[in-house]
C-alpha cells in the first residue's frame, strides 16, 4: 500500500513510518522541513508539506491509500492547532480523492465512567489539558465528516517509546487498563495498531484506543 504519514519527524509519527516500511509499504513522510528528515529507506520518499496548507495536504496526500495525521504541536505552538489543522486536512484529502485518514488522537476522550472522559476527571493534568482538549474539539470535527473514511485512534493515558511486543488490546471509547490499573502503551505497540487498522480497517469512521 500507498501511504503517507504527516508528522513523520515525530516521535509517534516516526514509529508509524518505521512500522509501515517494515512490513513492505511505500512510504511518503510528510514534512515541513525535509532538510531536516533523514531517514533513509529505498520505499520511502520524502514531501514538504504543511498540514495547514490543504494545497500541500493534496499535494503530499496524491494517490495514497491512505493518509495518517501524527500532527503534534512543537514547544511554543498553541494546543489549539490540533484542531485547526483537521479543516485543511480534511480539504486536502478530498480534493486528492484519497478517501482513508487515520488521526493520531489523545487519552482525554476516552471514558472512564459511563459519560465521563478522562479529561474531565478531577485529578488530571491540568499541563496536559490543552492538548487533550484540543483532541476532542478535532475528534468532533472529524465525527461529523460523513465523506473520508477517517478513524481516530486514542493511545492509553500514558504513552512513551519503548519496546515493540506486539501484545496489547484494542477497545472502543473507553480507557483500557492493566491488571493493576494502569493505562499505558509504548509508541512501538501503539503504530502496530496504526498500521493494523490500515490493512484490515476496523473503524471506519469510528474512534478507538490501545492499551496493555
């Protein structure tokens, strides 16, 4: 498959890249500054590209498979572009006729209690809720797109890089946790699930999440 990944210089974005190569895909990394990209694989090719831009989203997005937005904001960018970057995107796509997106999303939209998401529970982060905030203002906007095949994958509360295992569960809108109540995922595990829902779509136009 054809796929192109926005944000593949990031941290989650680049475990998604190296997962999708891995497994034989060509890849398109998606940047802003492609200068800076230096990964370096045979079925890999590099695009500048701003996600704010819905021509660059075209552009990159042109005859893919499927399309992944890793968008993370960078240190001194407003949370708030999480959200405003979903309108261009999903621009882009439909004027590149590529109808798959799958949304690297947050923990906060995840219910803990029937009704209750964990961005709204009393005890989180208050330095991490701007990004969760802004993940479920954008997950509204993609649940109200009825023209892309767009799912939203929500990691478990913590996500870190560690080791690809291979063993870990999948679950609707509702935050997974382990034997002792512990909600995590490394990024390794998290973009096998990316690349699994790519080849063998579970959620079209459905939000779900990983967890251990």
């Amino acid at each position: 498959m054809k796929i192109a990944v926005f944000g593949a210089g990031g941290r989650i974005g680049s475990r998604i890249v190296t997962e999708a190569l891995n497994r034989g895909h060509d890849v398109t990394a998606a940047v802003r500054h492609p200068e800076n990209y230096t990964v370096i694989h045979e079925h890999l090719k590099v695009a500048k590209a701003d996600l704010f831009n819905s021509q660059d989203v075209e552009t990159a997005a042109f005859n893919q498979d499927a399309v992944v937005s890793a968008y993370s904001p960078a240190k001194g960018i407003p949370a708030s572009t999480i959200k405003e970057v979903a309108i261009p995107l999903i621009n882009g796509l439909k004027q590149a006729h590529v109808k798959r997106l799958i949304i690297v999303g947050g923990a906060g939209s995840l219910e803990v209690s029937p009704g209750l998401q964990l961005v709204d529970t009393p005890d989180f982060p208050a330095e991490y809720k701007p990004v969760s905030l802004a993940h479920r203002e954008a997950l509204a906007i993609y649940d109200a797109e009825k023209e892309l095949d767009w799912t939203f994958v929500s990691p478990s509360a913590e996500i870190y890089p560690g080791t690809r295992t291979g063993k870990f569960r999948t679950g609707g809108n509702q935050l997974l946790t382990d034997a002792n109540g512990k909600s995590h995922i490394s990024m390794e595990d998290y973009a096998i699930a990316i690349v699994d829902e790519i080849e063998n779509p579970m959620h079209i136009k459905g939000h779900f999440t990983v967890g251990y």
